[in-house]
C-alpha cells in the first residue's frame, strides 16, 4: 500500500545545512528549493539577489514548505559568505569547474556547517565567488548537455550530502 503525507514515518532531522542561492531567480526553481530544502532538512535557505519572486507561482510548487524552511533575502552574496566563513561554515560551491571535484568522491565534514552555494539558472555560480569557496564540487553528467536545472542539481547533492552525515 502507497503511504501519504500522513502515514509515512521519516525520521524529522534538521542538518547543519545553509542553502545559498545566487541570483537564482525563476519561481517554479525557488519553490522546488523550499520543498527540497523541507525534504533534506535543510538548516536554512538564503537567497541573494534583489529580485526574489516569492509569490503565487512560487508556493504552488512550494506546497506551503516555505512556511516551515527558515529563509532570508540579503542582497549581497560576497557579505554574507565572508559572514559564514567568520562562523567556521565550508562553502562549498555547486559548479563545473578546471578544478571542480566530483561530488561522490567528496567526504563532507560533520564538524563544521556546510554552506551550499548553488548560481543562477543561466550562469552559475559567479567567479567572485567561486574564489571565497574551499571547493568546488560537480555532479558527474555522461550525456552531451554539460549542466543540468538548479534544482535537479541541487537534489542529487543534498542527497549526496545528508547520505554521508546521517
């Protein structure tokens, strides 16, 4: 028999995880962010930018996790990373890179909070701040396409992530 939302027993867990959205910008995407960010446990969702739609397009993927995932908007990426480094956070950026490891053959610290830092729907994760990262990790693609949505790319490394901290 199929659970649902009211007979499944998933063990509640909240991460040491903070989600960094750069310029992420698309509704549907955010709205997906706050559901897997829900799903994963994930501590809490920054987004920088100045234009975050937070409006009906968004909580219709959302389904209403937008009202149980901590979230704030600050404008400027590079403060708020500098911020996080000062509090002992890895940043860790989720891009393609010369110098990008392959995230399955990351080991992901348990004795510092992670800051996930995800780009933009278009360009990614900017050099800026793909310089105030420790690493920069990649998923492993073996199509023709070389990137992948924000969010699908974002689900394959929470799982990745919360797999390795359980």
């Amino acid at each position: 028999m199929q659970l649902t939302h009211y007979t499944t027993n998933f063990n509640k867990k909240i991460f040491p995880i903070t989600l960094i959205c750069e310029n992420v910008s698309n509704a549907p995407n955010i709205g997906s962010l706050f559901r897997i960010a829900d799903a994963f446990g994930v501590e809490k969702i920054i987004f920088c930018s100045n234009n975050i739609p937070l409006g009906r397009k968004m909580t219709k993927t959302s389904r209403a996790t937008e009202k149980v995932v901590k979230y704030e908007i600050i404008e400027n990426i590079s403060e708020v990373v500098t911020n996080l480094k000062t509090l002992n956070y890895q940043c860790i950026a989720l891009e393609i890179t010369k110098n990008s490891l392959p995230i399955h053959t990351f080991q992901f610290s348990s004795k510092k909070p992670i800051a996930l830092i995800i780009g933009d729907e278009n360009f990614g994760v900017s050099e800026n701040i793909l310089n105030k990262c420790e690493h920069t990790l990649h998923i492993n693609m073996f199509g023709q396409n070389s990137s992948m949505n924000v969010v699908q790319a974002t689900n394959i490394a929470l799982y990745e992530i919360t797999k390795q901290l359980q």
